[in-house]
C-alpha cells in the first residue's frame, strides 16, 4: 500500500519535511506533529484538487509527494489564517 506513489513510512517522513518546509516559509509556529500532519494531509488534498481540475502535473514519487505536500501545507496553513480571523 502506498501513498502517491511512496511507502507509508516515507510519506511521514516526507510529509513532515514538506510540513517544515512551510512551517518556514508561512512562518507559522507549529510542533513537529502537525508539521507531519500538514505535509501529509496537504499532499492529499492537493493532489484530490489537481485530480478533480484534470491536472496530474506533479506526477508519482517521493519528489512529487514533497512538492504536494509543501504547497497543500502552505495552502492549509492560509486557510487556516482566514478561518481564525
């Protein structure tokens, strides 16, 4: 079983680096949970989105899933910036 085309346990791995990584650029200040949580999830939910516009353009593996899991973190950590205000 694998998530987008990597293992489970490199999709945490993966997902909390990409979770970091916009944890440093959006300047949020979150653990090392949810920086796992955000990378994770926004890998998801970006790749659900790009699938439901017919848009595949990351394509499958660890590099992909980092480049996901980076801009569907940034996008939830703005959202949640509008939700909190």
């Amino acid at each position: 079983m694998s998530v987008n085309g990597v293992g489970w346990i490199a999709a945490i791995i993966i997902g909390g680096l990409a979770g970091w990584l916009a944890e440093m650029v959006m300047k949020s200040n979150t653990g090392i949970f949810m920086n796992i949580v955000l990378g994770i999830v926004g890998a998801v939910v970006l790749n659900a989105i790009l699938q439901a516009l017919n848009l595949g353009v990351f394509g499958v593996g660890w590099v992909a899933y980092l480049i996901t899991g980076f801009i569907g973190a940034c996008l939830l950590i703005w959202a949640g910036r509008l939700v909190r205000r």
